[in-house]
C-alpha cells in the first residue's frame, strides 16, 4: 500500500517538475527570440555604420571659376581621372568611376557652398567609393564565382586592392545615414528624411487623437447617461481598438483621399489615419485612469457644491493626468511603429527631399524599411537592419518617457 | 462667476460658426467647380466632359492667384480676370457672411446676461454637447469603413460576380485589367487566399498559444513577484517591436534558415514559406495570449484554489483541473482575439510570404494571404473603376467582418467570465 503511495507521489511530483519546467521553458524562448531578434538586427546593421572612401584631391587653383558655374560633376570625374587608373579607352575609365559614389559630387557642392574660400585652392576631400566597391573592402569578394556573376570584375578588384597598397582607403563613421533622405545610392542613402516623415505624421495624430480621446473619454466615464447609445458607443470603441490597422488605411484611402480629396503621400492624410487608429486606445487609457481616481475626492468636491464640470476638470482630471498622458504616448509609440496603413495611403513613395511640412511628400520610418528591405543592392541589408535599430531606439525612448512620467507623477491613493 | 459668462458668449457665437466653416470647406471644391465651368470657353466644352473635368481640377488648385490662371493658359485673359474676380469676391462675401453671423450671434447672447441668467449652467450644457459630439468620431469611424468598404464591394460585385469571388479557387488579378476581360474567366476566386491566411495563423497559433499559454501560468502562479514584475514587462515588449521589423526579421533570416534547412533534409521549401511567417508571427502573438491570460488567471478567486491545495492537490495539478477550467472562457477569449490579430496582421506577410495565390495546405510551400493581397492590389498606380482595385475593398470587408466577429465573440466571452467572479 505505501509502496504504491509512494510511486504514486513519485509520479505527481515528477508531473509537477516536469509543468513548471514547460513553463519556464516557454517563456525562455519567447525571451531568447526576442535576443536574438534585436541581436541578429544588430549585427546585420554593423556594416551600415562605417563607409570606406578615399581622400582626393580638388585643383581649383589653376581654373578661373565662380562659384556659380562649377560643373560639381565634371570636376569629380577629371579629378578622379587624376588617380593612376592605366586606362587608355573609354570604357576602361568609366569603369574606373563606377568605383567611387555618384554622391561625390553632391558632397564637393555642400563643401564648396559652406567655403567659398575653397575656390582657387588645392585641397583633399573625402569621397566615399560605390556600394560595390564599399562591400569589397567590408566582406572581400568570393572569388570562385565566374567573373561576369560578379559585382566587380577582375580589373576593378586589382584598382581597389591597388588603393589599398596605397594606403588610400580610409574607414569613416557613416554620417550620411542620419542626416540624409533616402536615395538609390546605398551609400548616400539616409533615415533623416524618414524620420522628419514620421515626427510630422505623429504631431497630427497627437493634434486630432488627444482632444477628442480624451474629451470624448470624460464624457463617456463623467456625463453620459446609461442608455443604448452610450452602451453602442462603448462597444464601438472596444471593438475599433482591435480592427486590424490596414482596415483603417483602406478607410483612408476611399474618405480622406478619393473622397475628400487630400494629397496622397503626405504626412496630413497619414496622421489622420493613424490618429483614428489610436483614438481607442487614448480613450481606453483615459477612462481607465480616470476610474482610478477614488470616488471619495469626486464626492467630496460635490459636497462642497461643485459642479459636475467642475469637478472633472478641477479634481479628476488633474489627479488622472499621468495616466492619460501614459496611455497617448503608448498608443503613439504603436502609430509610430504601424506602416500598413500608410503604404495604402501613399507614403511608400520615394522620397529624396527631406518633407518640410503637412503636405509635402514624404515616408515613415517603418515603411522606409518596408522599401529598404525590398531593394536589391545588397548593401541595403545593413541600412536596413540600421533603419530598424534606430526605429527601435526611437520607440524606446518615447516608452521610456512613458515610464518615467508614471513613476514620477503618478498619485497613489 | 463673470468667467462662465464671457465663455457662454464665446461659445454661443463661436461655435455655430466653427459648424458653418466645416460645412463651406466641404462644399467649396463643388462651388469653385460651379464658378468655374461658367468661365471655360464654348470650345473646351465640345471636347467633352472629360477634358472639361481636368480643366476644372487643375484650375480650381490655381484658382487663388491670377497669373497662375493666365500661366495655364485655358482662358483667356478677360476671362481669367472675371473668374479671378468672381473668386475674389465669393471668398470676400463669405468671410463677410461669417463675421455678421458671429458678431450677430454673440450680441444675442451678450444681450441674455443679465444678474438672473445662469452662465455656468448653459456652458456646461454646451461643453457636455461638444464631449458628446466627440465620443461620435468613434462610432462614425466605424460607420465610415463600413460605407466604404461596402460601396466599393457593391462595385466589384457589379463586375464579378458573388460566387466565383467566394467560391471561386483562383486568384489571379493581374490578367482582369487587359481588353475584353474584364473580370471574367475565374481570375477572381478568393479561395486560396482565405485558405492561405488560415493556414499561416495556424502556424503562429501552433507557436503563440502553447508557448503563451505556458508562460502565463508560470508567471502567474510559479514565479515570485519580483520575477514576475521583472519579466512580464519584458515578454510585452514582442508586442511592442513594430511588425516590419518582424517582417524583416522573417524574411531576412528565418526563411533562408527554414529553407537551407528543408534541404538539407531533402525537402523542396520556398524561400518564403508559410513556416517562416506564420513562425514569426507566433512569437509576436505570444504577448497577446500570455497578457490577458495572465490577467484571468490570477483574477480567479484565491478560495478556489486554497481549496485544492487543502485536498492534497499538487500546484500543477490545481492549475490544471481548477485554475485553467476556472478561466477558460478567458483564455478562450484571449485566444479568440490573438487569432483575429494573426489575420489581420499585414507587414510580416508582406515582407515574409509569397504573392502566388496556391491551394495548398503544405506550411513549406508559398502562400499568400487577404491582407497581402490588399496591399499589392493598392501600393502603386490604381485606376478606380479595374476590379482588380476594387477586389482589394472586397477582400478589406471579408477581413473586417471576420475579425468584427472575433472580436464581439471575445469580448462576450470575457465579459460572461468577468461576471461570473465579481
């Protein structure tokens, strides 16, 4: 009898390690994916934080030029040609520019514009070489490939090798990735422009979602009679909360643009999307902490002959704040990580032009990486995963101002 | 209080106007329009309605400065200079018109003060009125997609009809647009769409739930509190990553993986497999489950489970037989809405799985789903009227009703379990 007992006990105990163990287990993976999401995303972007250039050398001196009609481009290319490149034919030298980034001339203009004492001087610039040639120095190239499968051919690798002997080549932080728009180029292209997109998108969402969640939350928590319309309201908000979000770009779509008209791909029509998409959750936030507020304060005011208005905007609505404002930065944090929406309304272009207001042209961070991560170039992986490092870093310090804000103010009753 | 006075006249006077602003800018394109065909030359309008309309648009954007209106060069100068003054002198006639309605509307107001007149209360009726007007954006957001999804499907079913569109097994909305196939010949059977979104939230089911499940009955009846606080937050931040990272993740590295692995197994896998996506999307749901679920278990009432202790029950087997069956209806609810999040989910599909429409229930084969679908139908040139355009709004109804009718489903399960504890 007692020996079954125990073998009995023996098997329940065991089951009971074994229940815990799936337990932990399941949420050690869950956490492991998400390492190894953030970890792979930063590996992968290593490479889009360094380009490698070379510096050369500007002849102004000998030209008799004004700053208005230098030929920024010509004036790369013959300098380029400078370098020993043993090319005699056409083909041969234009193959030996294809090395160096069609951004050069861009960034010999910027320089030139910030200087004008530049001109009738000598001096080196720094000009970054082609994505191809970028790669060559980050990873090598595979040599076991026939020549024509190859990014570069045989010709270009011994130039670039022959810089290197040289001692030309130099590794640079990649500043362009943080302050230019988006181009073809991998090497020139930057998040900025992506960025400003976003930060514009989410002033409107802030501008419409927060009056109205708010307002429409106190009416809904302080004012409204029980009946059937507030009950159908009710149900309305708690169901658009969790209405998948490209739902609200196809709402976009049909009202805002083809009925009402507004531009598409800009920044307005897509914070007005998005701000449909977080009024719920603005709303929920609200009600939620304005339930926190102990009944006694609300009772009290009255006691004291405040009216209803009175008392939501003089006790509750103070006392409820740091959880309102908690609630709308989580709810704009997630418009600021939702690209669905945005790609049905037009902010999938491609956009070079850092946007300059509510109706420019313009792209979002996350679908900036939707089109980075679509591109062929292969150099576009690292700007990728960068594109989403910084995308991550952004929604963690608007979280982070969420957590701060609560632990600092948040009353406790 | 001589505030809530001036505030009555402020919005007694202010608002109407606000009403009236809202209603001239949504009818001001149709007045330029009017303003603007008495102008266009007898010629033009022979040329058909067509070129009258794109005349009408572009004119109407430039409408507000003179020389831009002589530049396009559609009217002639006197015309141009009438139009421009017509213009002028509608815009100048209704800032009028508003101005005489608000300085009307606050001297009637200004003349009911008086030492008797109850300011306070009239402005709360009407502050109480604005908030009620507000808490209906929700309502008509909901009202507004469902009007245009529907009157965009009633067009594409005037062009396809409704049961090759629901039973019909092929997808292939590309070939609609040429001549003289307008949406005929079974290009538009949704099936293997419907059938690949099932099986992809399959999949991220398959991972979400067990792993999900688990993890919120160890956190919520295992772990210690400061554990539990340490890692809940941490779990949630799956939830919080945004899904084109996740896409990116999925198609960068899970599907090469899947597949380099498939074949070494000698299994023929696409690149972008169901496996991959619906894998990724598992673990971006894990939170969804775990959180709420979370959430019912512990609201399951402690005599409940002091109970079973007391009997001789081991902690798993009180879970098991009490906690869980307690709060299934929860977990079920929480499920429910999980699954309605994988259908909808756009990114991780776009980016991870395939835009080939197959009938398969294989995971390793390349499936595409509604919300891929809708997006590669919308992203790029559109004409309105091409089926293929609108099927994108039929497939938008489809997805809204299905996960409407998730969502209803979970929230009365959840709130019949809430009820039965409090």
């Amino acid at each position: 009898m007692s020996k079954n007992i125990n073998s009995m006990m023996l098997k329940r105990q065991s089951a009971e390690k074994r229940f815990r163990f799936y337990g932990q287990a399941s949420l050690a993976i869950a956490l492991i994916m998400l390492v190894v999401i953030i970890s792979s995303m930063t590996y992968r972007s290593i490479p889009a934080f360094t380009n490698y250039g070379l510096n050369l050398n500007i002849n102004l001196s000998n030209e008799n030029i004004s700053q208005d009609n230098i030929n920024y481009r010509r004036l790369v290319r013959d300098n380029i040609s400078l370098l020993d490149s043993g090319c005699d034919d056409r083909k041969c030298r234009k193959e030996f520019l294809r090395l160096f980034s069609s951004g050069a001339a861009y960034e010999l203009r910027d320089t030139i514009e910030n200087d004008p004492s530049l001109i009738g001087k000598d001096f080196s610039k720094f000009i970054l070489f082609s994505d191809d040639a970028d790669l060559f120095y980050k990873f090598g190239i595979d040599n076991s490939l026939p020549e024509s499968e190859r990014r570069l051919n045989d010709r270009e690798i011994t130039w670039l090798n022959g810089f290197k002997e040289l001692g030309l080549v130099e590794k640079r932080f990649s500043t362009n990735l943080f302050t230019n728009g988006d181009s073809r180029e991998p090497e020139i292209a930057g998040v900025l422009g992506a960025v400003i997109g976003s930060l514009l998108t989410i002033l409107i969402t802030l501008i419409i979602s927060f009056p109205i969640g708010v307002l429409s939350a106190i009416y809904l928590e302080s004012f409204a009679p029980k009946n059937k319309l507030t009950d159908f309201i009710e149900v309305n908000i708690n169901n658009l909360a969790a209405v998948p979000s490209i739902v609200f770009g196809l709402l976009g779509l049909a009202l805002f643009i083809n009925f009402f008209g507004m531009p598409r791909s800009a920044p307005l029509v897509g914070g007005c999307v998005l701000s449909l998409m977080t009024l719920p959750v603005i709303i929920i936030a609200t009600r939620a902490s304005l339930q926190s507020v102990p009944p006694s304060i609300r009772e009290a005011a009255l006691a004291v002959g405040a009216s209803e208005m009175q008392v939501v905007f003089q006790h509750l609505l103070p006392a409820a704040l740091p959880g309102i404002l908690t609630g709308t930065i989580i709810g704009l944090a997630r418009a600021f990580g939702e690209s669905a929406p945005l790609l049905l309304i037009g902010m999938v272009a491609f956009v070079v032009d850092i946007p300059g207001s509510f109706t420019d042209p313009a792209t979002a961070l996350p679908v900036q990486v939707y089109l980075w991560a679509d591109s062929p170039e292969r150099a576009f992986v690292a700007k990728t995963s960068a594109a989403t490092l910084v995308l991550i870093f952004l929604l963690i310090i608007i979280n982070l101002a969420a957590v701060i804000l609560r632990k600092k103010y948040q009353l406790k009753w | 209080m001589p505030n809530y006075h001036g505030l009555f006249v402020i919005l007694s006077s202010l608002l109407p106007c606000i009403i009236f602003l809202i209603v001239f800018i949504s009818i001001d394109g149709f007045i330029k329009g009017v303003i603007i065909q008495n102008h266009l030359p007898n010629s033009l309008i022979l040329l058909g309605q067509e070129e009258v309309d794109f005349s009408v648009s572009i004119l109407r954007n430039n409408i507000h400065n003179l020389q831009s209106i002589l530049s396009l060069e559609i009217l002639s100068t006197d015309s141009a200079n009438s139009l421009y003054n017509y213009y002028f002198f509608y815009r100048a006639g209704f800032l009028t018109l508003t101005i005489c309605i608000t300085t009307f509307l606050a001297y009637l107001a200004g003349k009911k003060l008086n030492v008797r007149f109850d300011a306070r209360r009239n402005v709360e009726k009407i502050l109480k009125f604005i908030f009620f007007v507000f808490s209906i954006v929700a309502v008509l957001t909901t009202f507004g997609i469902i009007l245009s999804l529907i009157f965009e499907t009633v067009r594409f079913f005037s062009q396809v009809s409704f049961s090759e569109f629901l039973f019909g097994i092929h997808w292939s909305p590309q070939t609609a647009i040429r001549e003289g196939q307008v949406g005929s010949s079974g290009s538009f059977g949704a099936i293997p769409i419907f059938t690949g979104t099932l099986l992809i939230t399959a999949i991220s089911m398959l991972i979400a739930v067990p792993l999900g499940l688990y993890s919120a009955i160890y956190l919520s009846q295992y772990a210690r509190p400061k554990v539990r606080n340490y890692f809940k937050p941490i779990l949630e931040i799956l939830a919080g990553i945004p899904t084109v990272v996740y896409g990116f993740f999925a198609a960068l590295s899970v599907g090469p993986f899947i597949r380099s692995t498939g074949e070494s197994l000698g299994l023929t896998v696409s690149t972008e497999s169901a496996l991959a996506a619906g894998l990724v999307m598992g673990i971006m749901i894990i939170p969804y489950v775990s959180s709420l679920s979370d959430d019912v278990m512990t609201a399951v009432p402690e005599s409940l489970r002091d109970g079973s202790l007391a009997l001789g029950a081991t902690k798993s087997e009180t879970i098991r037989k009490v906690i869980f069956p307690a709060a299934l209806p929860g977990i079920v609810g929480a499920i429910l809405l999980a699954i309605s999040r994988a259908i909808g989910e756009t990114m991780i599909v776009v980016m991870a799985a395939g835009l080939a429409a197959n009938l398969t229930a294989n995971p390793l084969s390349a499936v595409t789903t509604v919300t891929v679908q809708i997006v590669t139908l919308l992203v790029g040139d559109q004409e309105f009227d091409s089926p293929k355009t609108l099927a994108a709004f039929a497939l938008g109804l489809v997805l809204f009703f299905i996960t409407l009718a998730l969502n209803i489903l979970a929230m009365v399960t959840v709130r019949k379990y809430r009820e039965r504890y409090e």
